[in-house]
C-alpha cells in the first residue's frame, strides 16, 4: 500500500487490543479488520472508517471508533498497515517541548536512555521513556502525534492526530517491515457502558513540496484560543544568564540597560528564582524586597510587557504546598506514594488538577500575579507534570489535555500564555507562544547526554534539530519559541559562528526570540548584531529542507509595503566545512546577495563575495549560516533592491523605497538604530565587464556614484560578470 491517503479506504489492519471488564484483563493480537468487517467482541466494538475531509482540498481523515458494549478499561491499542516505506524519511516528533523532532530514515533508531542512567539522574521522567517502548532498534521510528513522510521528489505524506483528547497518539514506522502503526497510548482510559468515542482519528493528505498548505489545513481541527495571533514579538528573559540569581537588582539595572541602548523588545520577562520554593508561588524571598507587583511596574514604565515564570503543576519536595497539603498532589493508586515529576530542584511532586482545593490554589495564584500583581504574560513551564500517570479513569493524553484547558481558562483571554515542557498538541491553539525545541546552553552540544540519547538534553545544537524540523507549527498552532540567543562574549563557550547561527535561526523560525544578555556589558560587534535583529522579522517560510545530513536549506519570503522578497538560508550543524550549491535562476532569481556574521562585526571580511550568480557553488564553515537575498530581473529603468548590511535578513530594516525620475526616496524602520548600508541596482544592473553606462540616480536631489562589485560563482556556465551598484549610506 502506498502513503497515498486514498489507499488507506481499502487498507487491512492487524488490530492488537487489551482492555479490562471487572478487573479481567482480555487481550487480543493480529485481529483482520477492515471498512467492510468491524473488531467485535462480547464487551467492544471497533469499527474502521476512512472519508474524504470535507474542506474538499485532497484530505482524508481515518478513524477506529470504539463502542463499549459493557464498562471496561482499556490497556493497549495498535493498528498495523502494509505500507511501501521505500526511499521515504519519516519524521520523529519527540513527546514534549524539549524531546528533540527530526526527519530519519531505515538506517536511523530511537534508543532508550539506559536504566542506570535513568535511575541516576530521573532524565528519562521528562519524556515517554517510561510508558513508550523506544526499541532502539534500526529502522523502527515512532513519532508522537503527528508525523510526515518525505520521499526523495519531495512528496509529502501527513498524518496528525485531531483526537489527541483521548490519549497521546504514536505513529510507528517500521522500515525493516514496510508497516506503519498508528497506537492509542490508552492505559487507565474507563468507558461507560453504550459510549462511542473516535478514539483514533487522524487527518491525512499528500503533495508535492505540500508541507505549509497541509498543516494549515491541519490547524483548522484545532478551536482557537489563544489572546493572539501572528504576532512576532522580541524580548529578554533572566534564565539564560543568571538562572536562579536573579533579583530585583538583576531586574533594574537590564530594564535600564535595554532603556539607555534603546533596544526595542517587547516583553521583559522575570524566569525562575524570585519565589521562596517550586510551588509557593506566592511567597517571594529577599532577593526581591519591592515584591513582584513594584517590579512588575518598573518594567512596564519602561514600555515593555511583564513577564513572568511558573511552573504550575510542580511542587518542590520542601515546598510549603507539599508539607502542609499533600492531599494536593498525585498520588499513585498502587503504592499511595507521591509522584516523583523530577528531578529538578531537588525533585518535585506534581500538582492534582482534578482536586478542588489544588485548583483553587491555582486561581488565587493566577488571578494575583495577572490581576493584583499586573504582569502581561506567563511563561508556565513542566507543564507535563500534570499528566505522569494515568488515573481518575483518564489516560495520561486525556489528562494532558484537560490540564492545557485548565490553563487557559486561568490565564483568561487577555493575557498572553508562552507554554513550555507541553506536549504540543495538547497546547495547539490554546496558548499564544510554545516553545518547541530544548534548552539551549552557552555551548554547542552535551555530547555525553547526547551518548545517552537524552533526547531533551540541554544543548544549543539539539534545540535547534527541533526549531529546524518544527518551523511549520509557528502561527498556525501557536508562535514558535525556538528559545533565546546568546550573542555577549561573557560566560558563553559558543564561536561567533555559533552565535549567529543561533540568532538567525531563531529569527526566521521562531515568532517569540528572547535574549538573555546584560547589553550594558556588550563590545561594539555584539551590539552590531543584535541591533540587525530590530525589526524582528516576520518571514513566511515555504519549506526547510535538510539536503545533507544536519544541513539544511530554507526558502522563506518577507512581504513589506507591498513588495515581497524571496530569501534562501542555509545552515550547517555538521563538524565539517560544506559545499552549498545556490538555487538555480529564474525571474525572481537572477543574482543573489549574501550575509553573513561578518557583514555584522565591526572590521568585516572584506574578502568574502556580496553577490553569487544562482547555481554557484559555495562553501559553508563549521556550524556556519548564510543568508542569500533572491534578486528578479527587472524592467529598464525600475529600482531593485540588491542587498544590505544592518539586519540579519537583507531588506527588513527598509520602510520603504521608490524612484520617480531619477530621485530615489529611502526611509528605514526606526527600530534599526544602526548605521544602514544599501545597494540599489537600476535596470539592467548585471554586466560582463565593467562597462555598463551607470544611470543617473539622486537622492534628496543630490546625485549619487555608482560602483562595480564584482560577483561570484559560474553557475549555468555564466561568465565573470559585475553589479553595477548604487551604494547607500
């Protein structure tokens, strides 16, 4: 069978299904069912359904709808297809915010983290090492909750789950076999007597390089709830340079340095380490001797939007939520032990969200830090804390689910949610931000955890695997937090190359981009490239490709003032210096302009090419990123933007430019403070020799010169040529 979503209607599944009656445990293995031939038994019917979706664009949506013919409790569900995996890569969503999300292939395996080391350190409680089977064996990939398979034309096969309510969906992609599963982790769910659930259903649709315009119709499943929408925003965050030492000082002297640099951000948030203990969340220590709603309002008189940390279904082990109410916290139904979360902080326990004292602890926490305190956003953390075990006859995807609900109601629709350490489609549209990779570090990769395969390491490298492979959810879902940049030279083991990868990557990709550094203590090149962040770039992204292994390429457009620009990015994450090979011309595509981190420091490398012909060859540096403006042709006589130097993406510090006659207006976003350097090109700006008549040009009615910059590459059999530049300063 192939991956087409058609194929599926005639599809024979072997179907394994566990369920309990009165306590008796039934299992059943390799049941044939089919549309025409439901699963029965004396106590549930499963029945496969698969329809056309009705939005009438190519999709199909597969169903297994159970009905319980007596109360049982289900165990364990899987359905197995025959399925032509051949020269496919499938794609592996981790479990949670940080399980790391990339493409694999037949020669790849998703092992577990050793027991010992799981036993040593309780890493493996931040993921599903615990209740999914990760085999680690070569060519079985497993994917939660949605996934896709991408062939070597670049077709796309999806399929996501819309009925993650009841339980967290997998996808097993057995290349060895030529078999796709689709499980239902269902354990602990309880069914009344004469209840039908969907219990599986998934959206399936296809296309040639289809990815955005599927999830878009993906997106349409999911009600939204979030405060809003497409909005990009920049801000600072104290996690990633003083972590738990943050104090009411720490806080004054980055507003002001942000104030003085006049740094444009837009929310000024507070992370963990202004509360007595995890849990007591209203009970601040000395370290903040103003409280949290004086500093709340320092931050807002500086214009920006308050943010603050929590997490709220975590109870530190001395906490006084857990001393004082441990009827508060789950319990496990066997042992009547508390639920150990993790390890963090010493260990916590996990908040019941189901006991309504525990909840109204929450509201009364909520409503004084947003109400009485006065901050405008909450960064709500280990949310999967809620949903360790499976109990109150829910699963453990159920209970995720409510507990995502929960949230959104108390945070309510005016005030913005950044959820982190979620599984994510639980949170679809329910909060405004999401992170969706790891924590990054002040270092490149943990290669000891990475050993391990710790899939939610801390480590610069493996956030941004996920930011690479989860750019595709970012204002349909929720806007992408690919986590913050590190650009100061101070406490940061990351090379400039490093920095700017990280910087750039998160930019373009992500819609939340924080920072964490004190800009009072930056040199003149770090105030260079986080001045060419502002404006914070909103790109719509066509597609991210990785065309080598941990090399990828992505085609993205900027749209300003009714002009559109067209961009390719390519990154490399290898150890390895790379070859690059430059989209092949086209109307949109005549020349390319190129950026890199030296276009951003204050003695740049002069010796690098500002312009390639399209399928040259370039090289890529060892974990280096280039940006390339696409350049049309254009009419005799008409302005075209070739190229800048203040913004990480070429052309987006812009406000607008137009030429009447021969004077050209120029004005520029005035959240770019730096020292702007454009080139124009006028007609036919491309020449063999140096020989072209350069046109008459004036701005503000002085004329300007106009200089030859030789390009790069013959790609196409092109010959030596040079741009006829209009430079601006």
């Amino acid at each position: 069978m192939s991956l087409a979503p058609a194929s599926f209607e005639n599809a024979k599944i072997q179907l394994d299904l566990t369920y309990k009656v009165d306590k008796n445990e039934y299992k059943f293995k390799n049941e044939l069912v089919h549309q025409q031939a439901p699963f029965t038994s004396d106590a549930l019917q499963v029945t496969y359904k698969v329809s056309r979706h009705t939005d009438n664009k190519g999709g199909y949506i597969i169903s297994f709808i159970v009905k319980a013919l007596k109360q049982v409790e289900l165990v364990y569900f899987n359905a197995t297809f025959l399925a032509d995996l051949q020269d496919q890569r499938m794609l592996a969503n981790g479990f949670q915010s940080w399980s790391q999300s990339k493409e694999l292939s037949r020669n790849d395996k998703i092992p577990p983290i050793p027991s010992s080391v799981a036993w040593y350190t309780q890493m493996n409680l931040q993921g599903d090492y615990d209740f999914f089977e990760h085999t680690g064996e070569k060519g079985y990939i497993h994917s939660n909750s949605y996934t896709h398979f991408r062939d070597t034309k670049n077709i796309f096969s999806f399929f996501g789950s819309v009925s993650e309510e009841h339980g967290y969906t997998y996808f097993l992609g057995n290349f060895n076999s030529n078999q796709l599963g689709i499980f239902k982790e269902v354990k602990g769910m309880r069914l009344n007597k004469d209840q039908t659930i969907d219990l599986v259903r998934v959206f399936a649709a296809q296309g040639y390089d289809a990815e955005a315009n599927i999830w878009q119709s993906y997106a349409e499943f999911f009600p939204d709830k979030r405060t809003v929408r497409d909005s990009h925003v920049s801000g600072w965050t104290s996690w990633y340079n003083y972590y738990g030492d943050v104090s009411e000082a720490i806080v004054n002297e980055n507003v002001e340095a942000l104030q003085k640099h006049a740094y444009p951000i837009d929310i000024f948030q507070i992370d963990d380490g202004f509360q007595t203990a995890i849990g007591d969340w209203l009970s601040i220590n000395d370290k903040f001797p103003s409280g949290m709603k004086a500093v709340a309002s320092k931050i807002k008189n500086a214009g920006f939007k308050a943010g603050l940390w929590l997490a709220p279904y975590a109870a530190g082990f001395t906490s006084r939520v857990a001393k004082e109410h441990p009827d508060w916290l789950i319990k496990d139904p066997q042992t009547q032990k508390l639920v150990v979360a993790g390890p963090n902080w010493g260990g916590f326990y996990a908040l019941d969200i189901y006991h309504p004292e525990a909840r109204a602890y929450l509201r009364q926490v909520f409503d004084v830090v947003l109400r009485d305190w006065g901050f405008d956003m909450l960064k709500l953390d280990f949310c999967f804390a809620a949903a360790m075990i499976p109990r109150e006859g829910k699963s453990r995807g159920q209970i995720m689910w409510e507990a995502m609900d929960l949230i959104r109601d108390l945070v309510g629709p005016d005030k913005l949610v950044l959820g982190c350490g979620v599984p994510l489609v639980s949170a679809f549209r329910k909060v405004d931000y999401c992170r969706i990779g790891s924590d990054v570090a002040p270092w490149w990769e943990d290669s000891k955890l990475k050993l391990l395969h710790v899939r939610e390491r801390v480590s610069t490298a493996n956030s941004l695997v996920s930011t690479l492979n989860r750019w595709v959810m970012s204002d349909r879902m929720f806007g992408n937090d690919p986590d913050v940049m590190i650009l100061r030279n101070q406490k940061n083991k990351l090379t400039p190359d490093e920095r700017y990868t990280l910087c750039v990557l998160n930019n373009i990709l992500g819609a939340l981009v924080f920072s964490s550094d004190n800009v009072a203590l930056y040199s003149p090149d770090e105030h260079l490239l986080y001045s060419a962040t502002f404006p914070k770039v909103v790109s719509r992204v066509r597609s991210v490709l990785e065309f080598k292994r941990d090399c990828y390429m992505i085609r993205f457009e900027v749209q300003r003032n009714n002009r559109v620009h067209q961009y390719t990015t390519y990154t490399n994450l290898t150890d390895e210096e790379q070859t690059l090979y430059l989209p092949e011309s086209s109307p949109e595509n005549n020349l390319l302009f190129a950026t890199d981190n030296d276009m951003h420091m204050t003695h740049a490398d002069l010796t690098e090419p500002l312009f390639y012909h399209p399928s040259s060859e370039a090289k890529l540096k060892v974990h280096e990123t280039k940006t390339f403006l696409h350049i049309p042709k254009v009419a005799n006589n008409e302005l075209v933007l070739l190229g800048s130097t203040s913004h990480i993406v070429p052309g987006v510090e812009l406000d607008m430019f137009e030429k009447k006659g021969d004077d050209i207006t120029i004005s520029f976003q005035k959240k770019n403070n730096r020292d702007h350097q454009v080139y124009f090109g006028v007609g036919d700006y491309l020449h063999l020799q140096c020989a072209g008549v350069p046109p008459v040009s004036k701005i503000d009615g002085k004329q300007v010169n106009h200089t030859w910059v030789p390009v790069a590459g013959c790609g196409e059999g092109r010959e030596k040529s040079h741009v006829l530049v209009l430079s601006i300063k």
